[in-house]
C-alpha cells in the first residue's frame, strides 16, 4: 500500500494549526490511533504535536527504528519516557506557555492526569476532540478515492453473499466465509471506533427472529452473536427458509472504512416483511434528494420519523422499545460512527464530501429485522452513494 501523500498530511496539518486558536491551545498532543493517522500518516506509540506555529513533529516512543529510513514530511524525534517530552519541546520552539489540546473523548483518564499534572503542571488543558471531529467530516479527493475502493470491495462481497446463503448453515458459518472475501480482496480487517467501548468486529450478519435482539453496544442490529463474552452478531443459528437474513458488513481500505447492509431470504418473506421492504426504499429516496449540502441533520432525522410516523411503524424503527437507537445515519472514514450523525441532537449542516452510512431498519417481533444500509457522499443536489451493490431483496432457492 502507498503511503498518504505527503501534500495531503501537510494541508491536514496547516488547518489543524489555523482551528487552535479557537479553542485557545498554542499546542495540540494528538495521540488516538485514527488522529494520529490522520495527522501523521502512520500510527505509532506517541504524539503529534503540533503548534499554533511552526511545522509539527511526531514524538515516537516505539517503533524506534521502523521510520527512520523513511522521507516524511515532518521532523521526528524519540523519547524513552513522557518525562523527556517537555525539554524536547522546548529544543524545538514548541508550546512554552499557552493551552494544551488533546482528545478528551477518547485519552484514558490515567494518561490525561498524568499529562496534566506531571507532564505540564499549570497549563491549561482544553478539549481538542470537537474541533478534530469537525475537521475531519469532510472528506478529501484522496480520502473519497479509498472509500471507494473499500466500497467497491463491499459491493463484490454482498453480491457473493448470495451464493453462499443456504438452507442449514449457520449465521457463523456464513459470516466465516464473508470474512474470508473480504481480506482476501483488500480489507484490512480492523475496524476503527470512536466511542468507547463501541465493540466491533466486521459487522452482523443475523437471521429470523432472533435478528431483532439488541446488544450492548449503541448500534440499531446487534443478535446473540456466539458466547456471553461477545454477544452480539453471528451465532450458531441455522439458515431456515421464510426468515430475512441481513448481512451488515463494513470494509475498509488503508484505514477508510465503507458500510453497508443487504438482505436476503431463502424462499419468500412474510406479506409484513415486504411491506416493510417498501418502506424502505421511501426512506432511501426522500434521504437521497434531501441530504444535501447546507441540510441539517436533526431536521431531516424528524422528516424521516414524520415518514415512518405516519406509516404506524415508529415502534418498529431502529430497534425496540428502550432499545431504539436515536440514530438513522453516521458518518464514516476512518472511524465507522464519525460525524455527521442523522439524528435529533445533531444541528450542524451538512456539507458537501462529507461521507455518511444511511441505514434504516425495522424490527419486527416473530419475522426478524428488514432494511438497508448504503455509504454516500454528500453533495450539492443529494446523496452520491458509493456503495453500489443491488439495493433489494436478494430471493434464493430453499
């Protein structure tokens, strides 16, 4: 794989720099893997540190020797322990005085203490998390052309699903075999999250109705998956005919990640289930003409409730009961629940090449879960989508 573009990590790094002063740091310490990435082009145990002024410089604890034959496009040093990283600093012209930013949402608080009251005893910490998340929701040409390439891996995948759907596997053995084409096409297996405690692995692929169960984790799908120790996702339940089985995958290519979910059934679905299925696809199409650049999110997550609303399926949607997510799209990138989020807290406009996973489902009590779910690209008349595999009803012999 081609490393990120040296053009690309600089224009990254210089807007970071020109957003500090917003939140009033004159030094930003980015350490969680994805920013890290983002900022950096490569993860490694250590920071980004980058200044309201002057070049930034990646602080590596290990991997010592990996980077050094390396051309990146920014200076380098090494450090043993976080006691060596102030007078490394101050070597380089770094943060004297002012506030310090990091990733409060996701840096251990173990870390943060020490940081704040070791590391740089009376400066001020800020929380560079929001401003971080902002940036990164729009997506650029290079970061839309890996989307793509994962889209397009996800698109072969669920189309292949359909051969491998038979009476009397099992959800896990399917899901083995979808894991399989995935990693062997480019996939490279990890999938990043920014919550904590949002547990992944590649997606659900779930059936009939046990489909409709809700896990820990804040995700409309979830299932009994395989043991107390990871339940959510595939188990050791057989394929049976008149049962939708839905097939929620995500790929991911040199870091970027693309989501979608596709349906299937051996035989037919019940009268409701098609129905629903119908229901669906209005979603998809209002979505599609109304996400568009300058749309806000929170106004079109209550246009799509007034939809569902007024079909009598609220008590269907995105899950059941206290267990309904308050959620019908999230971003993605390089984290699979990225900003912007189509839901009702979330008000700042959409924006064209920002990149979103639209997913309405609906939970039916005895039939199983019924819905779709697609990446697209915003724009300025509506939704690009990305991912391109048939969005219907995928009827196999039982």
């Amino acid at each position: 794989m081609k490393p990120v573009p040296a053009a690309e990590i600089e224009k990254r790094q210089r807007l970071l720099q020109e957003l500090l002063p917003e939140v009033d740091v004159e030094l930003a310490l980015i350490r969680q893997a994805a920013d890290l990435y983002y900022y950096s082009g490569i993860i490694v145990d250590g920071f980004l540190a980058q200044g309201s002024e002057g070049e930034a410089v990646l602080l590596i604890r290990r991997p010592r020797h990996r980077y050094e034959d390396q051309d990146l496009p920014y200076p380098v040093a090494y450090y043993k322990d976080l006691r060596d990283i102030p007078a490394i600093l101050s070597q380089l012209g770094l943060g004297h005085h002012g506030g310090i930013g990091v990733e409060m949402d996701v840096m251990p608080a173990a870390l943060y203490r020490r940081l704040q009251e070791q590391i740089f005893p009376q400066r001020p910490f800020q929380d560079l998390s929001p401003l971080i998340r902002r940036q990164r929701m729009i997506k650029s040409p290079y970061e839309l052309a890996q989307i793509r390439r994962a889209a397009h891996i996800l698109d072969e995948v669920l189309e292949a699903a359909a051969t491998l759907i038979t009476p009397g596997r099992t959800e896990l053995e399917l899901a083995a075999d979808l894991e399989y084409r995935l990693r062997v096409s480019g996939h490279q297996g990890l999938v990043r999250t920014r919550t904590w405690n949002l547990e992944m692995f590649f997606g659900h692929i779930l059936s009939g109705p046990d489909g409709v169960q809700a896990a820990y984790v804040e995700t409309p799908s979830g299932g009994s998956g395989f043991s107390h120790g990871f339940p959510q996702g595939a188990g050791t339940k057989h394929l049976i005919a008149g049962e939708p089985i839905s097939v929620d995958l995500a790929a991911c290519v040199n870091g970027y990640i693309a989501d979608a979910t596709r349906l299937y059934v051996l035989g037919d679905l019940p009268a409701e289930a098609w129905r629903t299925v119908e229901l669906v696809e209005e979603l998809f199409a209002l979505f599609t003409h109304e996400a568009r650049a300058g749309a806000v999110p929170a106004e079109l997550y209550e246009h799509l409730l007034a939809k569902v609303r007024q079909a009598g399926r609220l008590e269907q949607f995105m899950g059941l009961g206290q267990d309904r997510v308050a959620f019908v799209g999230h971003g993605v990138g390089l984290e699979l629940d990225e900003f912007p989020i189509i839901g009702a807290r979330f008000s700042w406009p959409l924006a064209t090449d920002m990149v979103l996973a639209f997913e309405p489902k609906f939970f039916l009590p005895g039939i199983g879960m019924v819905g779709f779910e697609d990446t697209g690209r915003i724009t300025p008349t509506g939704v690009e989508w990305l991912t391109q595999s048939r969005r219907h009803v995928f009827r196999l012999p039982a």
